[in-house]
C-alpha cells in the first residue's frame, strides 16, 4: 500500500500532457497522459468580445499566476456578439449566418487560444451563448437550428481539431428543455459536429442556467456529453444545497465527472433575478469558499469561480450589468480569487482521482444551510478531508483507517496554510475543535494515517 500511495502522487507530481478526459472510475478528470487534472474555472464570458489582445493577456497571465486551470469564454457573446464587434472591429459572420464565418474574428480567437496555451490553461469554450438558440430572455438573435448548429460544429471542430487546450461547452446558460420546447436536438447537432470535426478528440460539457439542476436531468446518456455541471448561481441567495446535485450525479451511472460551472460570483448582489439590486448586499469571499469547496468535497471534479465585474469585464467603456462595484482590472485581484487557488493546491496535495464522499464520517455536529459541513476519504482509506463552513467542535468517525495513530492538520482556506501536524492516538471516534470558532472562521480538517507519505495540506 505504500508504495501504491508513493507511485500515485509521483504521478500527481508529473506535468500534464493531452486533452483531458474523465478519470479511470469515471467521477474526476485526468490528462491524457494520467496526470489528475482539477478543474478550476473562471468566467470570462465576454473575453473575446470586450478585451484587446493586450488586456487579454494581462488576464491570463493574473489568471495563470493564481492557479486557475480553465478560462470560460463565449465565441458567440451573450451582449450583441452577432451585432457588436470585437475591439478589433470584427463580426463573427456575414448577414448573421453561421454558415458564413469571418475569418478575421476567427484569427482573433486562434491567438487567444494560443495565448492560454502558452500559461498552461484550457479554454472551455463555449461555441454560442444560449440566446442564439432561444432567447427567451437576453439579446439574440435566434440563428440556430438543428442543420447550422451541426455545421457551425463541424466547422470549429475542424479547425481546433489539433489543440489540446480546448475543452468544450455547449448550452449557454439554458436549460436543454424548457417546458414543452425541446432544445437538445439542436445542441445534440452541434455537439456531434464538433465531435465528428475533431474525429472524436474532444471533451464535451453543457452550460445550463442557474436554478435547473444539473444536466443529468436531461443529458446523462447523451454519448456526446463528457460532463455534467450545474449552475448554484446568484439568484438563490446564500447557501445554495448545491451539494445535493453533486452527490446525485456521484451516484448516476454510467459515472460522469460533475462541477458547479457557476456558483455565486464574488462581488454580485445577493437580491435575485430580475431585480439584483445591491439592497441586501453582495456576495463576497466566504460565500464564495462556502459553495465552492462543499460542491468539491461533495464529489465534483473541479469548480468554476466567477467575479462578477470579471465575466463581463466591466470598464469605463462598457455599461454596467447589474451594479458591479470595482473594475475588472480590480476585480481579478480580489480575496475569493486567490483562495479557490488554496482549494485547487489542497486537494492534489493528496491523492485526488478516488476520492470518496462519505457524510457518515461526520458523527455529530453537522449543521444546515449556513452550516452544513461535507466530507470525503479516499477509496484505499488513507486519509479524508471534512470542510467546516463555521469553526465549531465536531465528531468524526475514524474507523476508516486502520493504522493505531492519525496525523491531523488544520487547513486554513482563508491563508492556504495548514497547522502543524499533530500525531494523535486513533480512537473508533474523536472530539476535533478548529483554532478559531464561529461564523467566518472555515476550516478544513485533514486526518492522515500515520505514515501515509503526504507533506502538509496544500503543499505540492
């Protein structure tokens, strides 16, 4: 066991090499080449339609500095990218039609993907913002069916079907049915075009709106679909139960790699959808780290942050949307930023590809809502993590390892930091206080078997 514990993390320590794809039991991602891959996102919607090359590469590379892994952007932007050029002055087409590309706006992207290859990150790109499909609320206008959308697909397939630094995500914030209006025919479409155009190397994940679930609901036996994710959001207050999504995919077969693509946004305003008037104030850093490290401790393969100055790269040329605070160049240096960073480093500090979520080790002390803790052990029971939204004494349930001793550390999300270690006797169950207690103060318990071969939490 040793030595399998010694082999796995020379195999995290290895660079990453390949297009990425689901783990070997199907829950988590990996390179190609088997290196564990974590999906930590960000959302830069507008990206290619509101920057220069110039400011797009101070993005990236503030981007890359903190350990994000995947960009999030839209060929096909959500505010008038059909109507209102880049900031080059190009169209994404002639006369609105898919079928009649603009080279020159396509250029622009090539570069930007290459950019971000060059800082080691992925671009998840989505092909078309939703409202080109249906707009049911948003700009338009409405230019897909189910023919161009398989063209449109084939189409960009083929022209990144060589670059290993795309991952794709089709939907747009949408939901795949809405109702009675069936929308999966035409991304099915356009997902198989791109697969066909790329000869089946790409990995394929569906963007859906915020308060629909996840897209197993609609789209888990889908054969194109790679990925299942989720949208916690901003219009359901604090403490979405995202966790609940993610622990239902965990179980669905055939397993499938699950996120929240986009949980709150640092900086955005807690009042919901359509008012989001800044009356009850804003999402900041805690409500960030509360959603995203229950979703990733609850079974996801990764997590998207977003900022809500950032997605739309709000300037003093641009038009608010929905009363951001501070500028984008502001906003990519805020705390929640950094700290998903500290989550990223966390978790491939141990062996992270079999990861377990296991609730039951939490014996006594789980709360609700605000409060509510998640947990996970890996599957050879080496070692577990349980996140503690607010600092409070809990009681765990260690018979999962079976050395006489445990190392136990105290990782701070909020510094990246973690305790010394402290060797302790291993009893069936245990009292654990953090260092500090109450609401704010999150923590993360680390329980080790004695003379598992890991370094501290979060060092890699």
């Amino acid at each position: 066991m040793l030595l399998l514990s010694q082999l796995l993390l020379q195999a995290q320590a290895k660079k990453g090499t390949g297009l990425i794809q689901g783990s070997s039991n199907g829950h988590y991602l990996q390179y190609g080449n088997g290196v564990p891959f974590f999906w930590l996102g960000d959302t830069a919607w507008e990206l290619f339609h509101r920057l220069t090359l110039q400011e797009i590469d101070h993005y990236l590379t503030n981007r890359s500095a903190k350990g994000f892994t995947v960009i999030q952007a839209v060929v096909l932007a959500e505010y008038d990218g059909l109507r209102k050029p880049n900031q080059y002055g190009d169209l994404p087409f002639r006369d609105l039609d898919p079928t009649k590309p603009n080279e020159k706006y396509f250029a622009f992207i090539d570069t930007v993907i290459k950019m971000a290859a060059a800082k080691n990150l992925i671009i998840g790109l989505l092909p078309t913002w939703g409202d080109k499909v249906f707009v049911s609320w948003g700009i338009g206008p409405e230019i897909f069916d189910s023919t161009n959308a398989y063209a449109f697909g084939l189409w960009l397939g083929k022209r990144y079907a060589n670059t290993t630094n795309i991952a794709w995500i089709v939907g747009g914030d949408r939901p795949p049915v809405q109702d009675s209006l069936d929308f999966r025919p035409v991304w099915r479409n356009m997902a198989n075009g791109i697969l066909k155009g790329t000869a089946g190397r790409a990995f394929i994940a569906y963007h859906i709106s915020g308060g629909s679930g996840s897209t197993s609901r609609h789209l888990h036996n889908e054969p194109w679909l790679h990925m299942n994710m989720m949208q916690s959001g901003h219009g359901g207050g604090h403490d979405v139960p995202v966790w609940d999504d993610i622990h239902r995919d965990y179980g669905l077969q055939p397993a499938k790699p699950t996120l929240d693509a986009e949980p709150n946004y640092e900086d955005h305003p807690v009042n919901p959808w359509p008012k989001w008037d800044t009356a009850s104030g804003y999402f900041r850093d805690y409500d960030v780290r509360k959603q995203c490290y229950r979703s990733v401790f609850g079974g996801a393969a990764g997590v998207t942050y977003g900022h809500h100055a950032v997605w739309q790269f709000y300037s003093a040329r641009e038009e608010k949307i929905n009363h951001p605070d501070r500028y984008w160049t502001a906003a990519i240096n805020r705390p929640g930023a950094v700290q998903v960073g500290y989550l990223k480093n966390l978790i491939l500090s141990r062996p992270s590809l079999h990861r377990v979520p296991d609730s039951t080790l939490i014996v006594s002390g789980q709360g609700h809502g605000a409060g509510h803790i998640e947990a996970f052990r890996d599957s050879a029971n080496r070692y577990a993590m349980i996140y503690l939204p607010r600092g409070k004494t809990i009681g765990v349930n260690t018979g999962f390892i079976k050395t006489p001793q445990l190392m136990v550390w105290w990782f701070n999300p909020r510094t990246g930091v973690a305790n010394k270690g402290d060797l302790k006797k291993r009893l069936p169950v245990m009292t654990f206080t953090p260092p500090t207690v109450g609401a704010g103060k999150d923590w993360v318990l680390v329980i080790d078997a004695a003379g598992a071969p890991f370094g501290a939490p979060g060092k890699r």
